[in-house]
C-alpha cells in the first residue's frame, strides 16, 4: 500500500512539471524543453547519467540515445566526445525538440534523429553503447504519464532491454536509470535472460525512492 501511494504522489508531481515549456542550461548546454517533454532539470536519473559520461566516455564506434526527450543525454556526449550519435524517441514531438536543441547547440553535425520505438528499426550487431533514462516507474501507461510510466510490467524497460540486447555488438554497453520502485531484482532478471551481464554503477535518493545507473555488457 506503501509503495502504491509513493507511485500515485510521484507520478502525480511529474506529470505537473513536466506539462510546461522551459529553457534551462545543464552541462554547458542551452536547450528547449518543449510542452510535455521530460524534463532532466533536478531529476535525479539525468544527473546520474551525465555524471556517468563526464568521468567514463566509453570509446564506442556507433552510439545511440534512447527515448532522448528533448535532447540533453546525446547532446552533452556529442559535445564532450565531438562524437556522433543517434537520438530516438517514440515521439515525433520530442524528436523535433532535440533537433532544435542540436541546432541552437551547433550540434546538428554530430547528431541523427530517428522516431523510434526503441531499438526496433535497428539492425542486429550494430550499435556500440546505448544510452538511456527511460520511464521506470511500474504504473499503467496513458496519455499524461508516458514520459514516466513503464507499465504495469515494466514493459517499456523489457523492450528496452529486448532490443538493446538484438542492436548492440558483443561487449556492447547499455547504460541507463532505474528506480528501486521498478523493482530492481526484477530488473536483474530481465537482464540476465537477454544475455547482459550487469553491476549497478550507483545510486542516489530521489523523492520517495533510490535512482541507480546500471551498466550492462553483451556478452
């Protein structure tokens, strides 16, 4: 009941911060955060992940950032590493924000932007190190809630997994966010049966839960 209440509150508080357009600098990036676009101002998950680059920068051929939102994971790597990378989103209007985003940034040249469910249209064996902060929390996906909401089952995060698993390359990385409401043995298990091999770089407190930044290995 604890932890039902603890979804229903939090759900609740992002769905109102994120419903607005903002402006924000974060990481030497200016960037646009249009209407109902997640927003990784003071989000716990984010800061985990850019933190995770500043000091790893893991040397990958093809790289690519899942469920970008507006932009600011694939952004700040394209711009630390002066590497490409692919941005996807499943939202066209998340896709057009990132895109205003690396332009406003002079980026537009690192970047490719694809509207993606996940790694889906990817062919198999060709990516070297997904990124990613995607919706985690174990509720029912709607309209308002879809930047946050992993499903019931976490079905977003097990074809995020799924298709990670079938792009990337032997001893390809997959980097990204959980919360410790996800259920985080469940996650380990979905790991391990798609052939990852993972540890838990950290984890840090968020409002009413842990964020902890996995990383995870192809095998």
């Amino acid at each position: 009941m604890l932890e039902k209440l603890k979804l229903k509150l939090l759900s609740s508080i992002l769905i109102c911060y994120f419903k607005r357009h903002q402006y924000l600098r974060l990481n030497g990036l200016v960037l646009a955060k249009f209407e109902s676009v997640f927003s990784p101002k003071y989000t716990v998950a984010t800061r985990l992940i850019l933190n995770y680059l500043s000091k790893h920068v893991p040397e990958r051929r093809v790289t690519a950032d899942v469920g970008t939102g507006c932009g600011v994971i694939g952004l700040y790597y394209a711009k630390e590493r002066r590497g490409f990378i692919i941005l996807t989103d499943i939202s066209i209007n998340a896709i057009r924000n990132a895109k205003e985003n690396a332009r406003s940034n002079k980026l537009t040249s690192l970047v490719d932007l694809v509207v993606a469910d996940t790694l889906m249209p990817f062919r198999r064996n060709s990516i070297g190190l997904v990124l990613s902060n995607p919706p985690f929390l174990p509720i029912k996906i709607n309209e308002r809630n879809i930047t946050i909401a992993a499903g019931e089952n976490l079905e977003t995060l097990r074809k995020l997994i799924l298709t990670a698993n079938q792009a990337l390359k032997r001893e390809g990385l997959i980097v990204f966010t959980i919360s410790t409401l996800s259920g985080i043995e469940e996650v380990k298990e979905i790991l391990a049966r798609n052939n990852l091999k993972f540890s838990i770089k950290t984890c840090r407190r968020g409002l009413f839960d842990r964020i902890c930044l996995i990383e995870a290995v192809k095998q």
